[in-house]
C-alpha cells in the first residue's frame, strides 16, 4: 500500500469516528437530560436528623447522575408551610416534598397509614412491609389518586410519648389537655378526654411557653433536646404508641416522576432508600445521650399506665373500623398491613424481644 492511498484511508476512518462522536453526544445528553427539582420540606434546618434526610436524596442523585440531576432542598417555609408540603406538590408548585403523610389526614385518614397509626408497626416491621410486603404497592395507589408519587426516606424509631406540664397518671388527669399531636393520634386522644392540636413542629416550642397549648408530642430525645421543651414542660411520657416506626417519605409530583428517564428513578429510589437507613441510625446513635442530658437539666421520665395504654388502644380499634366502613382505600390497606402485623408479631416476641430483654437486664444490672 502506497503512503497516499494509506492516508487517504485513514482520512476516511477518521471522519467516521469524528461522525459517530457527533452523532453519539446528543444521544448521550438525551439520556441524560439536565434536570433540577424542588423539594420542600415540612421541617427547620435546625433538626438535622429529620431535615437531613432531604439533604441525604439531593446529594445522592446529584452524585449517582454526575449532577445532570440535582435537587435543591427547602426548609419548611422557605417556600410553603411545612403543613402545605404535598399540597404544593400535588399543584406542581415544587416536583417534590420531604415530610410524614400523617401531617393530611385531614384530607383523607389513609394518608396516616403513611407514617404511622396508633398500635402500628415498630421501625423494622414497617420496612418490611413496605419494601418486600405490600406497602409501598398500596400507598402509592392511593397518592396517585392524590396526584403523587412516595418512597420511604426516613425513620426515628418509636418516639417517645411527649411533653406535658402536669403529671398523667390517670384517664382523668388527660380530660381537657390541650395537645399537639398528630395523624389519627389526635382523634384517638380525643376519645380519652385530650384536645388535640395541629401545629408544625418549629411552632411548638412558644405554644407550649403561651399556654397555648398544655401539652406537644415531637420525635424523641434529640429531636426535643434541640427544640427546648423541657424548658417549658417538665414531664417527659413513653411511648409513643402512636409512633411505632414512623417513615418519613418523600413526595414527587406524579406527572413530574413518570416523566424522568428509568435510570434518574432509580437513582432517586436508592437516594430514598439511604435516607431511611441514615435517619434511623443517626437518631439510635444522638438519642442516648440527650437523654441523659434533658434528665440532668431537669426532665422527669415518666411512663404511661397501663390503664391509659389499654384505653388508647381500644379507643383506636374503635376508630379503624368506623373509617374503615365508610373508606375502602384505608380499609385495603388497614387491612393488609393488620394481616402482616399479626404474624410480624408473633415472630417478633420469640427473636428480638427475647434477646433485647436480656440484654436490657444486663445494662439495668451495670454489666454492659
């Protein structure tokens, strides 16, 4: 081969290659569009724990697309109220919202199925249940009707009972406590004599120092630390029945959702789902030592009697059928996740109960 036709050759494969280049960098930036999103959240910066969660999700799918799509976290009010999170996202006012479901009950009672129902599930059954059960399948059945679409992203564990300026020892002592607390809690409350309140968490610490309000539920221990509760009311009750293992989800627009590229919602599932198992870690890890910190500033740790618990409880029984009748959404999904507690249950108390029991005997005994 003569040194011309090698050159002329060459020209021509390296046109091609150039052609191809051109003709695969639109492909790859339609793959990967450049897409940037909104997500309110319902709480301060200030909780870090609970808050971070929607930092968790930006920085992952920013990471895991190159940072072809980002997510920009806001503090509740910076855009919305943190009680109009899904609302904005149901409107396309923002594509996404870090908040608990719970919150809009008053929209319809099975978004509290969401987060958590009084006498529901404890942190690990609830993971279950959403992720090899049937949960995230039937919630987002119904937050479709509601023009959204939810993962998971974000866990406390069971939290504590809450706050209150007077000591509860008996259902009487509860008759005319005004409360903040949320979800179907209230409406179960209620039936025991409490008046319940809806107020966003960075509105109750003055509440509580008004008067406003006699007693607030929040998350737990590190959570309260942060928020000053002990400050203005001194008796710290558990548990918190009403949250087992509460998920904090995240919230997309429907349309906004079905419209990203497959691998930009798989990136966004995996963001979720770190965010769920950080939170929870991070609160098992902070939530110990502001215990003992609010005990030595003053806090008194009560907790509730058993006459209370039981009446709760059949106060919430008496609730799930009545909406039940009446709302076919929750009762399918009530339902489900009743059908898995029982049995999640029975295997719970020979495993961990047992195990942890012990082991709590030994940290009683100084042995730990």
């Amino acid at each position: 081969m003569d040194r011309r036709s090698f050159m002329k050759k060459a020209g021509t494969a390296g046109a091609g290659a150039v052609a191809a280049t051109a003709l695969a960098a639109p492909a790859i930036a339609q793959e990967n569009p450049k897409i940037a999103w909104r997500m309110t959240s319902s709480f301060p910066k200030s909780l870090d724990t609970i808050y971070g969660g929607a930092e968790d999700i930006a920085k992952h799918v920013a990471a895991a697309t190159d940072g072809n799509f980002t997510i920009q976290p806001f503090a509740a009010g910076e855009i919305v109220p943190g009680l109009q999170a899904v609302d904005a996202v149901a409107a396309g006012t923002v594509e996404a919202a870090h908040t608990t479901s719970y919150y809009f009950v008053g929209k319809d009672p099975t978004y509290a199925i969401g987060t958590a129902i009084p006498f529901g599930l404890n942190s690990r059954l609830t993971n279950a249940w959403f992720y090899q059960g049937n949960g995230n399948t039937l919630m987002n059945e119904f937050y479709a009707t509601q023009g959204m679409y939810a993962l998971p992203a974000g866990n406390t564990g069971a939290q504590m009972g809450g706050w209150f300026r007077k000591e509860i020892n008996t259902l009487d002592d509860l008759k005319g406590v005004k409360m903040r607390i949320a979800g179907l809690a209230g409406r179960v409350m209620e039936k025991v004599g409490v008046i319940p309140q809806q107020i966003a968490g960075g509105d109750i610490y003055p509440a509580l120092e008004k008067g406003t309000i006699d007693a607030a539920e929040f998350v737990g221990p590190y959570d309260d630390l942060k928020l000053g509760f002990h400050k203005v009311a001194k008796y710290y009750y558990y548990p918190g029945w009403w949250e087992g293992g509460p998920t904090v989800h995240a919230f997309f627009n429907l349309d906004k959702w079905s419209s990203l590229p497959k691998h930009y919602q798989a990136a966004l599932n995996d963001a979720c789902a770190f965010a769920n198992t950080n939170m929870l870690a991070k609160y098992d890890m902070k939530n110990p030592s502001a215990l003992k910190q609010l005990v030595a500033e003053g806090a008194t740790l009560r907790p509730f009697s058993q006459e209370i618990m039981e009446a709760c409880f059949q106060a919430a029984m008496g609730i799930y059928g009545d909406i039940s009748s009446k709302n076919p959404y929750f009762r399918k999904i009530y339902d489900d996740q009743t059908a898995f507690k029982r049995d999640a249950y029975l295997w719970m108390q020979l495993s961990e109960y047992t195990f942890d029991t012990f082991m709590m005997i030994q940290q009683r005994a100084g042995k730990l």
